[in-house]
C-alpha cells in the first residue's frame, strides 16, 4: 500500500540513517510547500557534506524559523556550499516576529544578504536572500 | 525575365528563412522534395524536432522516413506515437525525448521508457493532466538505464523502495514528490546523482505581495 500524505514521513528511513550512503550530490533546489522542515534538515543532515549550491523556495505552514536554527541545521551541515538562495514563505497566525540579528553572524555573512519582511495584519512572514531568483515575491511601493 | 524559382535562392536566404518556421512544418513542406542540397539545408533545424502538436496522419505519413533520411538528435511528441517511433528508433542518433502525457492511464508511457531507457541518455516528461497515475518509476529506474537528465512533472511519482532499482549513469533528477520520504529512496540508489530538484506540493504555492 502506498499512502499519498506528507505525513508518512516523519523521518528518513532507518536503513539510511544508520549506514552512510555514496552520493555526489553538488547541486540541490527545493521548491513547494511543507508542514516539515525538519524532514529538509534531515536531508542536509545526512546529504549536505557534498553540496556546494543550494536554493530553497518553500511555503512553510503555520510556522517560521530564523537564522541560528537555519545556520545551525542548514549552513553548517553544508560545508562546501558557496552559494545560497532562499525563499521561505509562511503564514503563522501565532508567531511572534524573529529577531532579524539572528542573521548577523560570521557564517552568514558569507552568503547572499537576507531580507525579513513581516506582515503583522496578514500574520505573514518571508525571510529571503537577495537577489532573489525567483518571481514569486513582489512588492510594491504605492 | 524569367521567374525566380523557390530553388534559384542562394543557400543563406534558405537558412534565414527556415529560422521562422516550425520544425514539423519544415518537414512538412520540405522533406519529400527531391533536391540534396535543400535535404542538406533543414538538416540543422530538424536536430531537435517538435511532433507533439501534430496529428496521427502527420505522424504515420512523414515520421518514418524522416528518421531514416535525417539525423535528429531531439524530439519532443506525444505519448500516444511512442509507439510508432521506438522501433524506428534502434537505428538511429535520438539522444533525447520529451514527452508530452495527457492521459489519466500510464501504460503507454510505461512501453516506451521501457523501449527508450537503454538508448537514450537524456528523458523529460510532462504530464499536463495532473490527476492520473504516478506510477511509472519502477520504468524509469532500472538498472541498466542509460539515462543521464530525467525531468518529470506535472504529476507526483509514487513507488517504495523495492520499485527502484540503482541507476548509475544519472546525474541530473528533477521530479515532483509528495514529502521527502522518496527523495531519501532516491538518493540510495542514484551514487552519481550531481544535480537534484525537487518540487514538493506546488500546487498550493502562492505568489507573495508586500505592498508599502
């Protein structure tokens, strides 16, 4: 039986995580929408040590996530990488703004600097690197 | 003064003017003239040729003495004249196919990746009805696959893990998923995997607008 849900996966399988796997993966782009960024960190966590180019462009439901927890489960698990795009997209009615500092450190100013946008009417939040090569985000100065 | 003929024109105005048309349409128009030196000309712009909008007549009529008379390299058709190209195709230079699937069923799909795994080093497939079956994974990952680029959406695959098996001339993947949970199966069994994109749940991305 296959189930069709997101929510079978709640972490990689254990045949992966307990024996090391032989890839070359160099080049990695997400894109779409989760409820799970820990099964994204899961995947740098075992994949990121050969990766050198990553793009991220997700809508995050019901949370959001700031930059230690990003450089602590994504940078640093990637050490090779030298180019980092990201969009992350969320709507989370219960969340309090992130501390736009959190992206001050050493690591991060090695990439592509982020923005942080908050939209406390619409509980809205977009954190992402410019330039950002992607269409989706728009935003206009009336 | 006698009439200028459409072959008295110089080899260059051919090139600039076969620029503006359809592949198809230059097979169309120009294929069965008996002239070489205009068999010499379109051969460059029929190295990728795009079949996908053209009828079952068009497709029984022109196809089979196209592969024979001339080198394609690309094609792109639907999944519908798989079937009337793969046998034709054993004998000739095809690298890379695009297929356009519109059908809630994936069996004629599944016969031809099965006929076109062993030969072709680049695949890409659009499914542009979303809601039929994903099932086509087990034909794409075999294990003596000689695919290198594979490119499907439109549709999420679904299989587990005994589906799959190690393929390891491929090292470009871009595929739609429902959860990480097949890209970690993918992983295991793709070792030369350099380039991976992965499009998760799409279909509820939406456009972000800030206005100030």
């Amino acid at each position: 039986m296959k189930f069709r849900s997101e929510d079978r996966m709640i972490h990689p399988p254990s045949s992966i995580e307990q024996q090391s796997i032989n890839h070359a993966l160099r080049r990695v782009t997400f894109t779409g929408c989760t409820k799970y960024f820990d099964h994204l960190e899961n995947f740098f966590a075992i994949f990121g040590s050969t990766i050198e180019y990553s793009s991220i462009n997700i809508d995050l439901m019901y949370y959001i996530i700031d930059g230690k927890r990003l450089e602590r489960e994504l940078l640093h698990k990637m050490p090779c990488l030298s180019s980092l795009d990201l969009i992350i997209h969320s709507t989370a009615t219960y969340c309090d703004p992130i501390d736009i500092n959190t992206f001050q450190s050493s690591t991060w100013q090695k990439f592509n600097p982020i923005v942080y946008f908050h939209d406390s009417h619409a509980h809205e939040h977009t954190i992402f690197t410019i330039p950002y090569k992607s269409d989706r985000v728009r935003i206009s100065f009336d | 003064m006698p009439k200028t003929q459409l072959l008295d024109l110089p080899n260059e105005l051919f090139l600039f003017i076969f620029q503006y048309i359809k592949s198809s349409h230059l097979v169309q128009a120009f294929s069965q003239l008996q002239s070489p030196r205009i068999q010499a000309l379109i051969q460059p712009f029929l190295y990728n040729l795009d079949i996908s909008e053209e009828t079952d007549q068009w497709i029984q009529t022109y196809l089979p003495d196209l592969f024979v008379q001339q080198t394609i390299i690309a094609l792109r058709l639907q999944d519908k004249h798989l079937d009337v190209i793969s046998k034709d195709l054993l004998s000739n230079n095809l690298q890379s196919i695009h297929i356009l699937s519109s059908d809630w069923t994936t069996d004629l799909l599944k016969e031809g990746i099965d006929s076109l795994h062993q030969r072709l080093k680049r695949l890409s497939i659009t499914f542009t009805y979303p809601h039929g079956k994903g099932d086509i994974a087990s034909n794409l990952f075999q294990s003596n696959s000689q695919l290198e680029y594979l490119n499907v959406t439109g549709r999420f695959l679904y299989f587990d893990n005994h589906e799959i098996n190690t393929c390891i001339r491929l090292t470009y993947l871009s595929i739609e998923l429902e959860g990480m949970y097949r890209v970690f199966m993918l992983i295991e069994h793709l070792p030369n995997l350099e380039e991976l994109k992965v499009n998760k749940n799409s279909s509820s991305f939406t456009f972000i607008r800030y206005y100030f």
